[in-house]
C-alpha cells in the first residue's frame, strides 16, 4: 500500500513543479519530495489513526460508563426499592407490628403566599381541627418556612391540593403505624412524628431499627406472638373489670429460650396519642413497676433449700403457731396449726414455714442464691423501661426471713417470671428476651446452671401440688398440667402496709412435667365480689385469670393435652403427677 | 490509490459510526423504559407496603375473634379434641377390625362432617 501511496505522491510533487515553473526537477533532487511525501503521508497516517482511536475510545466510554450507571441503578433499585427510615416489626408468625407508611406533611412558605386571609378561611374548611388565627399569622410571618399540619390522611392532602393554595406546599414524610393499636404499646412502645423511637423497643433499639431500614429486607423479629398477646390482653382487660382492679400485667416467656410471647400492661394507651395518656395509663406494671410479690418468693425459698441441701421433700418445720421474730410477728394466711412439710408448706403458702426455712439456710446464701437468678439488678431486657429491684441495705435475719416469703424485697414482675423459668426448665438460667431467637439480633447462647435438675424436678412436683390441691386449684386448664404459686401482697405504703390494697400474683407454668411456657398474671388492687365470697386473694382472681389463658394458647402454642390416664394404665409411678416430673415419655403434637 | 482500499477505509468507519449512533438511541430508549419500570415497581412496592398494613390491621386477633364469634359456630379446641395416633384405647379397636389409619381418622372425625368432607376432597 505504501508503494502505491509513494507513486501517486511523487506524480503530485511533480505536477505541482510543473506549475510553479520556476524550478526545474533535476534527477538528482527527486529524493527530496520524496523525503516530504513520506513525512506528509506519516503525519496523515497518525491523524487517521487518532481519529480512530478517539472513535474506538469514545465507542468503549459509551458502552461500559452507561451500562455501568444503569446496573448501579438497578442494584440500587433492588437494595431499596422503599428506602424507609425505620424497619418494620413483625412478630415471631411474620404478622407486621409496626410499619412506616408514606405521608404528606403541609407546610406553608409565606413568601409566595397572596392572601393570607383567604388561605387561611379556605385551610380551616378543609382542615378544621386548626387554629385559624395561627395558620394566618404562620402565613403572613416572614420567612420561608413553617409547618401547618404533619401527617396528613389521604383526604385531607387530596382536599387540599384541591384548593390549590400558592405557598401552600406538601413534604413526603413517613409516619409510623401501629397496625395492633394499643395492643402491644407496652412492648413496642411508640415512635414520635420525626421517626425516633421514644418508649418501649422502639427506643431502646432505635439505632437498629434505623440500620435494618437500609438493608435489603430487613425488618426486627420479635420474639411476640400477636395470637397470644391478644387472649392475654382480654382476659386481663376482663379480669380488671371483674375484679374493680387499678391495673394488671400480664406475661408469657418460653421458659428454655427466655422469648417473651406477649407482655401486657393494663390499662394501655393509643401508641398515636401518647401526650393524653395519663401517669396511670403510661406506667408499665409488668417490667418498670417493682413489687413485693408476696407467697410467689416462696419457690424461690424452697429451691434455693432444697438445692443448699439444707431440707429434703420430706422435712418438717412448726407451724403451730405465729413466729415472733425481733419486733415482728410473722403469720399464716392460710393457718393450719401444725407441723409442715415443704410440699404444705407450697400448698398452704405457710409463711412461717418459709420464714423458718430461709432463716436456716441463712442471709449470705440467700443473698447469692437470689443474685444468680437475676433477682438483684435491672434486667438486660430490650425495652427503655427497666425496673430496678429494691433490696434490704442490711441484709439482717429479719430481712432474710420476710423475704423467704415475699416482703422486704421489690421485683418487677418480669424478675419474677424469669427467675420462676429458671426453677421449672430443669436449671438453666432463663434471660427474657422481646428478640426471636435465632435470627441474627440477639447474641443469646445457653445460659449457666442456677439449680441441679433434681431440685427442678421436685419443684415441678411442689408447683404442680399447689394447683393440685393448695391455694392454686382455680388455675387448673384441664390437660395442660398447670403448675405455680400464689402471692397476694399489700401494698407497701409509708410507715406499713395498706390493708384493702393488694397486689395479687399467680405465676406458673404449663406443661409441669416437661414445662415449655411459664405464665404472670398480676392484679394491682383487686376487689373481692359475690362469685369470690368476698375474697381478693390471687387465688380467686389472678389463678383463674391464668388457668383461662393457659387453656386458650396452650392449643396455638402445639402443646399437647394430657388427661387423667385409663384404670388400666399402671405405668405411671407417680400418682399425684399423673406424669413423670421429668417429661419422660410426653408425646408432643408436631404443628 | 487503490479504489477498494479507498471505499473500505472510508465505509468501515461510517458503519461503525452509524451503528453506534443507533446503539446509543437504543440504549437511551432502554434506559427511559428502564426507569419507567422502576417507577412503576416503586409504586407498586409502596401500594403492597401500604396493603401489607391493611391486611395487618384487618387481621387484628381481636377483630377476627369478634368476626368469628359472630358468623362460625367455633370454640376453643378442648383438650378432648386433641389425640394421637398412639392413643391407644382409639386405634387399637379399630386396627383390630381391620380400618386403614385414613378411615380411623375419618371414623373419628365422622359427627365433624365439616372437616370429613374437607378431608374428602
């Protein structure tokens, strides 16, 4: 090609020779337009290939710069396709708890505003709940900005585009819905219109909350079962009612994993109107408000001396009569006059029994015993509402003996559910958690030993007997081997205790020969009424209260009924059990 | 000059120019429905957002328990209801005259016959 190019240059330089005239070729200078051809020629080459090279760079840029913005696009679009500023919460079923949805906030900009008195009679039409007075003096301030209303509904923003008001504008906001209401406020707590969680989980895990939000599908799963909550939920709303009681808490924990399913606290309030709640209504009773629990402590009494080895089932204690102890006399509820073994003692709540009891197995153990258990701090629970306990300054005699039964010492009825977990679950330390296990946000591993298995074992058997035959009988769910203890305590008040203002308890847990849910009803000052003879005791109100609820979710929750065995089935060994303790040979449905 | 040369050196880039420009439009054109697919499946997303809510809400346990007291005739399944397949005084009669386990369920369920005849199907 070069050849060919080198002719063609050289008959141009000739011509071109031609016509200047002047010059005449001689053979000697031919190479010298030749030298010039060659250096012509090489200079176009490059052009040409520049060119090329631009064409060919350009044709690369085009393709890989623009299909490398459009993947970016879509791997956005795939990462948050709804980039919401808080995840959602869904219960341990996937049933949505809580949920952002788009919202539009009004606000007006003064500056583009023409008649700030007829905006603000037309915004009054369409939105009556306002001040006029106030959105014509926001309208007529100086200044760019002001809000007039945050959240609208659907109609109230259709309605005012359609007056089509110039400086009245529209921001996309989020607002947090609470599909359940007041439902699970006491546990969800409640979010404020700016998107930050200021009660409850919602606060307590905000930071969370607001990183899943930006992950791909993410949403916190709670440990919440909203079926259960629900039936919790009425029968204390009609508990309340029955009973005249100020309040109530309610809460079920699986006893291996500490998952709470539902936790209550009565009365409620709407997550949407926190500011008009009362005190009463704010106040969460079952893990903020802390207690003297009364005859509940007794289990942890009878534990902690059977695990001590400092009685066996079969020891006695006197109960003649009442026990006078420094200035202080300690008396039986249910007095029966005589010597007690540790099952009568559970069965009758006898307090001088586990008086006697605690006073022998001393302060310091006592002490330890009940710190193992978590008794003694605030609970790392994931809620901004932790109860501290209230424990005795000096550990004295006296205070080891009332708090055998219940008295000198406050928990919060969360303390009490976990610490009673850990006695029925064969030992393991139980720490209540609102997160579903196993999903990424909790770090929960197997907790440590409290008690030996035997002594879980024995108090199945001991919890069982309370229900059985003691002060428990109206928790009975027929099938289901409920097993706990009562615990009606006055109120403490200044300088004594409030007679007619009781807290009463029942606290238990089902099925008692391989326990997997324990259940807390607590009344705060119920009333007696003809159907309970006039008694307020946890007995007549807090047990059935449980018995009804046990006998609801224990179905939901795959438990399967036991019922009293044929005449011909003589494999049982304990007869008092109707199974064995150790949830040998239970037979558990497969949903 | 060679006359072939000429015409490919000159063709060559004019092709690769116009296709370019072709693939170029093609691609703004894709990338126009691109986002316009986006936008939709946005809004989709927003509405399944918002009817995930509803569904929520309508699902209330307390509204359902009110819904169903009110139009099923339903209770609470008592522990009575509830068996097993070991549950001896049922099956052993039963595998004694010979049923398959199918027809003891079905024999068991008989005064149910809403669920037998959901079971038949």
């Amino acid at each position: 090609m070069s050849d060919l190019s080198v002719r063609s240059w050289r008959k141009a330089s000739d011509d071109m020779s031609v016509d200047t005239g002047d010059q005449r070729l001689s053979a000697r200078q031919a190479g010298q337009p030749l030298e010039t051809a060659r250096t012509r020629l090489f200079v176009a080459g490059a052009i040409f290939a520049l060119c090329f090279a631009i064409l060919g760079g350009r044709l690369v840029q085009l393709s890989l710069l623009s299909s490398g913005q459009s993947q970016q696009r879509v791997a956005e679009q795939q990462g948050g396709a709804l980039n919401l500023e808080r995840a959602d919460i869904v219960d341990r079923n996937g049933t949505l708890l809580a949920t952002n949805l788009p919202s539009h906030s009004l606000y007006v900009n003064p500056s583009q505003v023409l008649d700030a008195n007829e905006a603000a009679d037309k915004i009054i039409g369409v939105l009556p709940g306002l001040s006029r007075a106030e959105i014509f003096h926001k309208a007529s301030a100086k200044g760019q900005f002001a809000w007039i209303k945050r959240d609208l509904t659907p109609e109230q923003h259709y309605a005012v585009n359609r007056l089509g008001l110039p400086g009245f504008e529209f921001k996309r906001e989020e607002r947090r819905v609470y599909p359940h209401g007041a439902l699970f406020v006491h546990t969800l707590g409640f979010s404020g219109v700016d998107n930050k969680g200021l009660a409850g989980l919602e606060a307590a895990l905000d930071d969370d909350l607001k990183q899943l939000a930006a992950t791909p599908g993410g949403k916190m799963v709670t440990a919440l079962d909203s079926r259960v909550q629900h039936i919790v939920h009425a029968e204390l709303s009609a508990a309340m009612t029955e009973f005249k009681a100020k309040g109530a808490a309610g809460i079920v924990i699986d006893v291996n994993s500490g998952e709470v399913l539902a936790l209550t606290s009565l009365p409620d309030f709407s997550p949407y109107a926190p500011g008009s709640a009362k005190t009463n209504q704010r106040f969460n009773r079952a893990t903020l408000g802390v207690y003297e629990l009364g005859s509940t402590f007794k289990t942890f009494t009878t534990a902690m001396a059977l695990e001590y080895g400092v009685v066996d089932m079969n020891d006695r204690y006197d109960a003649t009569k009442p026990l006078k102890v420094a200035r202080h006399t300690i008396h039986d509820d249910h007095p029966q006059n005589r010597w007690l073994d540790v099952s009568e003692i559970m069965i009758h709540s006898s307090n001088i029994g586990a008086a006697r009891m605690a006073r022998d197995v001393g302060a310091e153990r006592q002490k330890k015993f009940l710190d193992r258990l978590g008794m003694l701090s605030p609970l790392p629970f994931e809620l901004a509402e932790n109860g501290r306990p209230i424990t005795p300054r000096h550990w004295r005699e006296i205070n080891t003996m009332t708090i055998g039964f219940g008295h000198g010492i406050a928990v919060t009825p969360l303390h009490l559910i976990s610490g009673f977990a850990t006695l029925v679950n064969g030992g393991i330390k139980t720490t209540p958690t609102l997160l579903r296990i196993n999903t990424g946000y909790t770090d929960q591993t197997g907790g440590e030993r409290v008690i030996a298995r035997e002594t879980s074992n024995s108090m199945r058997t001991l919890m069982r007997l309370v229900v059985e035959q003691g002060t428990g009988k109206k928790a009975e769910a027929e099938g289901y081997l409920v097993g706990g203890k009562t615990g009606t305590a006055e109120k403490a008040a200044v300088g004594g205790y409030k007679k007619n203002a009781l807290i009463t308890t029942f606290v238990g847990a089902f099925p008692m020969d391989a326990p997997r849910y324990a259940v807390l009803v607590m009344l705060d000052e119920p009333h007696g009424n003809k159907a309970t003879h006039g008694y307020a005791g946890a007995g007549w109100n807090a047990a059935p209260v449980l018995g009804r609820i046990v006998s609801q979710i224990a179905p939901m929750l795959g438990v399967m009924p036991l019922l009293p065995a044929s005449d011909e089935d003589d494999s049982q060994d304990n007869t008092q059990l109707l199974v064995r303790a150790d949830g040998e040979g239970r037979h558990f449905a497969s949903y | 000059m060679n006359r072939p040369a000429l015409i490919l050196w000159i063709g060559l880039p004019a092709i690769v120019t116009i296709a370019l420009l072709l693939v170029s439009y093609q691609v703004k054109g894709l990338e126009s429905e691109l986002a316009e697919l986006e936008r939709a499946a946005l809004t989709q997303q927003e509405k399944i957002h918002v009817l995930n809510a509803e569904w929520s809400f309508l699902n209330r346990p307390e509204r359902l328990a009110r819904l169903a007291k009110r139009y099923l005739n339903l209770a609470p399944v008592a522990p009575k209801q509830l068996i097993t397949f070991s549950y001896e005084p049922l099956t052993k009669d039963l595998v004694a005259q010979g049923f398959a386990v199918q027809n003891i369920v079905m024999q068991y369920l008989a005064p149910h016959s809403l669920i037998t005849d959901g079971l038949k199907q």
